[in-house]
C-alpha cells in the first residue's frame, strides 16, 4: 500500500512539472513583468513569509472558542479587554500616587476626600468601576470549563462542555414559580408575571389567615429572572428588594418593645451591615495573601484578616502579636469594634469591648445599646456624650493614631446626641468614605426618644427628621447622576425611611426596565405591612389615611392595565390590594382594622368591584355560572351573604343608570330580584316601543328579546322559593305592565304590515285605554294607574290609531265613534305636554 502511495505521489509530482514547463514556454517575455528565476529552498521561504502574514490577522481557534463562550454569557470580550487595560493603567496610576504622596496617617493610606453628600457620591466612581470589574472576572472564572483543544483521539471535543457542579441543582425560587413558560418573554414581561402570581399567592394566604412573607416572596421572584447585572449602576432592583425584606424585618425577629419607627431604622441599619459584610468578604478574596485568612471561618477572624489588608501599612497589628518584647503592636481595639459594628457582628464587637483594656469603660455602654436593639437610657447617652466632649476638648494632638477617631465615633452613636454628631461631622469631614458609611453611622444613632429629648438629662438627640431634612437638600438628579443611576435616590430614600416618597418616585420613573412595576409591588408589601403612617419623609406630613390612599392610588393604577388589557382576575387581586391598603394592610382580610379603616376598604371595595362588573365577562367572574356569587370570586371578598346581595343591588343599580340594562338585568336575576329585573325589561321594552315606531330597524329585534327574557323570569319565579307577599305582589304589577306592552307592540306591528283593521280591534280591546266604540263613556283618570313605562308608549300609539281610522273605511260608524273617544281622551289629558303634532294629527282627522 505504501509503495502505491509513492508511485502515485510521483506520478501527481510529474504531472505538475510537466504542466508548469509548458506554460512558462507560452509565457512571453515582458519588460514589465521580467522572469524571475527562484529554486525550491527560495520558494519555502516565501511561502513560509507569506503564511506568517496571514497569521497575524487570523486568530487562534482558541482565541474564537473562548470569544464564542464569552459571548454566549453576555460578555464583550473586546470590551474586557478595554477595561483590563484602563483598570491596569489606572492601578499603576494609582500605585505611584499613594507613593509619591505617601503619609502615615490612617486616611491617606485609605483615602476618604469626601466632606458632604455631594462628594460621597462622587468619590464612588472609581470603586464602583474596580467592582464592576473584578465582578466580570469573577463571572468568567464561574464559567464552565471547555477543552479548546481539538485531539484527534477520542476524548472531549473542541467546545464540549465539561460540567463542574451536578445539574440536578437547580433554582428552588424558579421552580416553585413556574417560569418554564417565560422562557422566551422579554423581561418586562416576566417581572410583570412573576409578580401577579405572588399578589395572588399573597391574597390567598391573607384570605386564609396563613402566614406569607410578601418582601421575601418579590424577592425570590425577581431574582428567579437571572437578569440582574450591575450595567454600570451602583444600586439594582436586587439589592432594592432585599432592602425592603430588611426593613419590614422578615428574616428576623423584632422586640416587641421597639417602636415600628425603630423597626425601620434597625432593618435599614441591617441592610447596610449586609452590604458591609459582602464587601470586606470581597476584600479578603481579593487579597488572600494579606489577609492571612487560614482555615478560620469565624466572624472576628474575617474582620482581623480586613484590618490586615486595610491597615497593611502600618506594620505589626496587636492580635498577630506573639511576642510582646518585640516592637509594640498598632492598637486595633477601636477598628475592630468599629468594623464588627458595621458588619452586623455585634456579639463579635462586644466580645472585643471585654477582652480589651483601652475599651474597659465603653464595654458596658456598647452591651446596652445592643441589647436596647440601638436605644441606651438616659444616663447612658449622657455618659457616652461626656466622653465625647472630653475628646473635642483634647484636641487633634500630634502624633495621636489616627484611628482614635473611630473612638469618638463609637461614642457619638451610643450617646445619639445632636451636638455631638453635628460637631463630629464639622471636625472631621473625612471621617466616612461612603455614603453607605454615613447612612449607617447616622442610623445607629438616630434613637426614638418620645418629645425629642433624652429623660432630663437635656441632651436633643439627633432624629430622623434631622437626616432627612439633610439629604433633601439635594435634587434627585444629583444622587441618579441625571439618570445614568436611577435607583440611587429612591435607594436613599428608602434607607432614610421616606417610603411613600421612594415608591412614588418610582411610580414615576419608568426608565427602560418599567420601575413603575416594582414600585406598585413595593406599595404592595409596605401597605401590607402597615408602616406607611410611621413616617412621610421630611416636608411632607401627610395624614395617616393621605399616605395610604396615595399607595392605593399607585397600586389601584397598576391592576387597572389588567382590566384595559380583559384580564379580570388579575385585576380584582390587584384590586384587592388597593382596597386592603386603606383597610389597614394585612389585618383587614380578617377585620382587625378600625372602624374607619373597615369603612375606607368596603367603599373601595365595591366601587372596584363594580368596576369589573360593568366590565365583558366580569358578571361570570365574580358570580360564577350561576347564583349570586356563591360559586364566583365576589365571596372571596364579601363572605356575607345579605353584604353580596346588597352590593349586588347596588351595582344592578349603577348599571341601570348607566345604561348598562343587560347587565343589570343579569344581575337583578341572579339575585332573585325579580320585581326589579321585569321592572328594568319593561323600561327597556317601552324605550324599544317608542324606538320601534319612529323608524329604528333594531327596535323589533330588542324587543323580542327583552319580552323572551321576561317570560323567562316569570317561569324561572313559579319556581322561586321563598318569595314574600311584597315581592309576589311586585313581580304581578310588572307582569301585568308587560302584557300592556306587548299588547302595544302588537298594534306597531300589525298598523306596518297595513293590516290597519285587526289594529283596530286590538285598540279597541285594551283594557286600560277608553277607546272601544261600543263601551259607554268614562270621566275616570285612566292614566291614573298606569305605569310610566305604558304611558311613555301613548302618544305614538294615538297617533297609529289615527292612522289606521283614516285608512279604513267606516261602515257603520264604529269608527266614528272610536275617533271621537280619542280626541275626547286627548282633551281630557292636555296637562300632560305631549307632543304637538299628536294634537294636529287628530283635529285633522276629525
């Protein structure tokens, strides 16, 4: 086999010889194309060259494989590579700074420029940029693992998929929501249906008294869409929903002794511990070196391995001290309580306050204020506040550890005075780095003292009102950077405890990812919670009801695209929440609520339902196929029978007056008011009469169908139990004034097939009318008893008759006598205004 392989490589080696030698024998020779003259070894080279070219301008298959897979994870691979060169540029940058302006003072190492609100913002810039960085690093090193390498043997191929984590791990959010379905849905889309099936899981719990934890179940449900991403932005919708779960304190247990004000504050303080606790995690994965972590996992050793990074300068810390003869160790004492404090580790910052001599005095103030859950007595703040005043008097020595500051720091929260806060935020405007760093030192402080003073021990503590008042000095664009950050404000908002103005901004800020749906979910849980009446924000008091009706003004607005859009159910549950949010939140679905409170909700209540009533399909919804809501969802919210008769007589009312006589109709069936359901048919017929006769096509068909439905109630009333006399007496009345009627109707049909005679008799045989030419006279009212609906009717039915007597013969002066009765019984009626042709047409025919 080999040796026929290379006598046919030979042969194809022949060939090419010979077919090149006889084209170069055709070839003329050209001044501007000289022949050249190149052996084999020439020839290799600059095919060699030639191949090196083109490499340069094709990229490896490994290159394109890892590309492709950055790509399918929603990475821009030229883009990160942009950003590995700006973040390198700006380290070194950055490197040579800190050197050439090196100090050995504790801020300049950690630089914290920021003096105000306006520079706290600011100053984030370049770290949110290094997050978002090291973020994107962190996605591509999650990334599954693919061999790139393509071995002819068998094996993995190239872009095969090597899993690294069993996939039987799947989200237990996602699957308890069901989102296979949304799969290929935008994502507004299926925020918006994640959300509705909570509001619906929600109502159904309140409905049966169960437990249900709104905050954490929106949660869970914008999470289970796997869309979050930073973009850029320092605050998402992910971080806004675990802000809200810690405000209304879900995942923890409140003392019953704290006010539903501090409650707020502390879930607030919670959530800002929590990103603390992230954020030195990341900290420490980013220098594992430095850190020195080891196998320790416990909180003190995460915040020891922090202060090995942060204070890295500084030489040797007192807790890696192991010889005391030894140069002596930085005090860390202060940062470490500091920093447990700030990341929610208090037993850690206690246990530290204990063991440490330079803390021996502060130990028993800090155990107070952690067990008051942030409130000390009197005696305590005034204590804290003395100490505090001692370090103001003391002065910024030369050569004093910068770190002492978080000393006085520590101080000013347990005494939670104003001055002292006030003083320390004026002396030492670098003292917080982040406006995170400020919101949480000034909510650690914030106590609620009843009148704003602490007992008699004179000091005014620095409250709520004061950081809001602070933080409103700001227009929203500043905090959002005109927008390019647009949950930063409602963000600050809402850890400054100014909920209603957080979730109206919200409503108003559409933005590409519809943050008006959150924010009506947000008014969802806070109303549900009762909290909205605690505090408005500063500059705007509004009433406890004010508050709640504008967050059911927001979700009522909400549910109502649901109604626009046909679907009724998700628009009662939406509705269902409006109505509860001015009924008192979670307790009015078992009517724990005020009087006034029961009163707002039933009104709402019903208008809201009625709203769906009136609506295509909302009479199936709400009373099912049958009865009066015992099968529909109208006894989801009106248990009581007689409430859902009386709602419902109510709304066959509105329905009625506003021209909705089917509906009505329906209703008044539904709920065995019959008298007024034939009241309603016969109004509608007797407007159909008069429609009939002036020439309208669709009159006959309306009125065939309005008479078939009320011989259809008056054989559904046979067999009607327990009807009173009244209501009997009331279904005969309307019974009678349909047969009159009908009996009118007749004479309009038979008076336009030109049979004028037979309308003739049948004029002559109404019983309620004087008109028959062989009856004596009366002088009786005959209107009198008759219905208006009848004598809506007379008028066009006079001037029929007049008709038929003009067009017939008389022949033996019945007719004669039948037009006389007529223009008697129009003499004997003139108060009653109608029209004037009537009266011309029978002086006419007379």
């Amino acid at each position: 086999m080999r040796a026929m392989a290379s006598e046919q490589g030979m042969s194809s080696w022949t060939d090419l010889l010979h077919s090149s030698t006889k084209l170069l024998e055709q070839a003329a020779p050209s001044a501007q194309f000289p022949p050249l003259q190149r052996n084999l070894d020439q020839l290799e080279a600059l095919s060699k060259k030639l191949k090196a070219k083109t490499l340069r301008t094709e990229a490896p298959s490994q290159s394109i494989a890892a590309t492709r897979l950055l790509a399918r994870e929603g990475i821009n691979a030229e883009q990160l590579t942009r950003d590995l060169k700006s973040f390198e540029l700006k380290r070194a940058l950055l490197l040579i700074a800190s050197q050439s302006c090196f100090k050995t003072t504790f801020e300049d190492v950690f630089p914290a420029e920021a003096t105000s609100v306006e520079e706290y913002l600011q100053q984030e810039d370049w770290q949110k940029e290094k997050r978002d960085f090291l973020q994107s690093l962190s996605r591509i090193s999650t990334l599954p693992k693919t061999n790139m390498i393509d071995k002819s043997s068998g094996g993995i191929r190239s872009g095969q998929m090597v899993p690294m984590a069993s996939s039987s791990q799947v989200s237990s959010g996602t699957s308890a929501i069901g989102l296979l379905p949304l799969a290929d849905k935008p994502v507004v889309e299926k925020k918006v249906s994640v959300y509705a099936e909570v509001v619906r899981n929600l109502n159904n719990a309140r409905q049966q008294g169960l437990p249900f934890k709104p905050a954490t179940a929106f949660k869970v449900a914008y999470e289970s869409l796997g869309t979050e991403a930073s973009g850029g932005k320092s605050v998402n919708m992910q971080k806004m929903w675990h802000l809200i779960l810690k405000l209304m304190g879900e995942d923890s247990m409140m003392r019953q002794s704290v006010s539903r004000k501090m409650s707020l504050v502390i879930g607030a303080r919670r959530h800002l511990e929590w990103g603390h606790e992230k954020y030195i995690m990341d900290i420490i994965q980013s220098h594992p070196a430095q850190a020195a972590l080891g196998g320790a996992v416990g909180n003190l050793h995460r915040v020891r391995a922090f202060l090995r990074i942060r204070l890295r300068d500084y030489g040797l810390l007192d807790f890696d001290a192991g010889d005391a003869r030894r140069q002596p160790p930085i005090d860390t004492t202060w940062q470490q309580i500091y920093f447990c404090l700030r990341t929610g580790y208090y037993d850690e910052a206690r246990q530290v306050a204990l063991s440490s001599r330079a803390s021996h005095q502060f130990a028993p103030l800090l155990a107070e204020w952690i067990n008051g859950g942030g409130m000390v007595p009197a005696h305590t703040a005034a204590a804290a506040a003395e100490e505090c005043e001692k370090m103001f008097r003391m002065g910024d020595r030369v050569g004093r550890a910068s770190y002492d500051k978080k000393k006085l720091l520590l101080y000013a929260i347990i005494s939670g005075s104003r001055r002292q806060i006030d003083c320390l935020l004026r002396d030492i405007p670098s003292l917080f780095s982040t406006i995170e760093d400020f919101l949480w030192f000034i909510l650690s402080a914030v106590q609620d003292f009843p009148g704003g003073t602490s007992s008699n021990e004179g000091l005014v503590p620095y409250s709520l009102d004061d950081l809001q008042a602070y933080l409103n000095k700001f227009e929203p664009s500043y905090y959002t950077k005109n927008g390019k950050d647009p949950l930063v404000y409602p963000y600050i908002l809402l850890l400054s405890i100014q909920l209603l103005p957080a979730i109206s901004y919200l409503s108003k800020e559409a933005g590409e990812e519809e943050y008006h749906i959150d924010a009506a979910h947000i008014a969802i849980v806070l109303a549900d919670n009762r909290v909205l009446s605690e505090v408005s924000g500063a500059g705007q008091k509004l009433g406890v009801m004010d508050a709640y009706a504008e967050a059911s003004s927001i979700i009522r607005q909400y549910g109502s695209m649901y109604l626009r859009l046909g679907n009724l159910q998700m628009a009662l549950e939406y509705y269902a929440q409006a109505a509860a949010a001015v009924g008192g939140g979670h307790v009015s679905w078992t009517g724990r609520g005020s009087v006034d409170q029961q009163r707002q909700m039933n009104l709402m209540l019903k208008q809201l339902l009625t709203e769906i009533l009136f609506r295509d399909g909302g009479v199936y919804l709400l009373l099912g196929s049958r009865g009066a809501g015992e099968e529909g969802e109208l006894r989801r919210f009106l248990t009581d029978h007689k409430a859902r008769q009386q709602f419902l007589l109510e709304a066959a009312r509105q329905c009625q007056d506003s021209g909705l006589y089917d509906k009505s109709i329906e209703i008044q069936k539904r709920i065995g008011a019959f008298s007024m359901a034939l009241d309603t048919i016969n109004k509608c017929l007797s407007e159909a009469i008069c429609a009939l006769s002036r020439g309208r096509l669709d009159g006959e068909s309306q009125t065939a169908g309005l008479i078939h439905s009320g011989n259809e109630i008056l054989e559904t009333f046979k067999y009607y139990p327990e009807v009173s006399f009244q209501e009997r007496e009331h279904v005969s009345e309307q019974q009678t004034i349909l047969r009159q009627l009908e009996t009118i109707l007749s004479i309009h049909k038979l008076t336009r097939l030109g049979q004028y005679l037979d309308a003739l008799r049948e004029v002559a045989k109404i019983p309620f009318l004087p008109f028959d030419p062989r009856a004596p006279d009366t002088s009786a009212d005959v209107l009198q008893n008759l219905s208006p609906h009848v004598q809506a009717c007379l008028p066009d039915l006079l001037k029929v008759a007049i008709t038929c007597l003009d067009n017939v013969s008389d022949t033996d002066g019945s007719l004669r006598a039948m037009r006389s009765k007529i223009a008697t019984f129009l003499a004997n009626n003139m108060r009653q205004n109608w029209p004037r042709d009537l009266y011309e047409k029978v002086a006419k025919s007379l």
